[in-house]
C-alpha cells in the first residue's frame, strides 16, 4: 500500500500543518530552540510512516512506526511546554492537541495491527 492511502499519514500531514502555523506565534528567542523542535518532531510522524515504502519486512516498517510515535509524544510534550510558558493560549493549542491525539491513536492501532500481522507469520513459520 503507497504511504498516501494510509489515514494515519494524512493526519499526521494535517499535524505539521498545524503546529507550522503554532511555531510562527512563539517568540523570536524559540527560533532555534522549540519552533525548531517541534517543526522536526512533527515532520518525522509522517516521514517515518512514509518509510513503508520499499521496506522489505514488516519488521522493519514497525521499527519506523515507533520512531513516529515516540515523535508524536515529543509533540505533546512541546505543546505543554508552550502552554505552560504562556507562548500560546490553550484555546490556540486545542486542535494541535486533538490532532496529536488522533495521530497517536491511529499509530497505536496501526502498531497493533503490525505486531499481530508478525506474530501470525511466526506461528506460521513454525
């Protein structure tokens, strides 16, 4: 399946839409520091998911599906951070949390689904 049809990549698309409209209201001094952060935390989401293409296993594409998840959490962990620091109102914060939530959820499953996918091929193979 091409990385474009996956729901969880399309979301996690979403997901960098939102928090590159997010960074551009934190204050200059974040420029090299948390923008910077986040704007590379939420491109590897999607990036990591699109590393499904051409992988041999599904051992392999689940390594990446991790990768993307820890990003994910290292997304929430920056959006508190901005709250906490009062960069950005909650309120401005809401849809990248319930996006980061929804990518979160979706990966889960997806995880889920890999992981029984490889435990069926193991008890297949003996």
């Amino acid at each position: 399946m091409n990385h474009k049809e996956l729901k969880v990549w399309r979301k996690s698309i979403e997901l960098v839409i939102e928090i590159y409209k997010l960074v551009k209201m934190l204050p200059k001094e974040e420029t090299y520091a948390l923008s910077d952060q986040m704007r590379r935390a939420a491109v590897s989401i999607p990036s990591n998911i699109s590393e499904e293409n051409g992988r041999e296993s599904d051992r392999e594409f689940l390594r990446f599906l991790l990768i993307a998840q820890g990003s994910n959490a290292e997304i929430e962990t920056q959006l508190i951070i901005c709250e906490e620091l009062g960069y950005i109102s909650n309120e401005q914060l809401q849809i990248a949390f319930q996006l980061n939530d929804e990518v979160a959820k979706m990966l889960k499953m997806f995880i889920m689904k890999i992981r029984r996918e490889l435990e069926a091929q193991q008890k297949a193979n003996g």
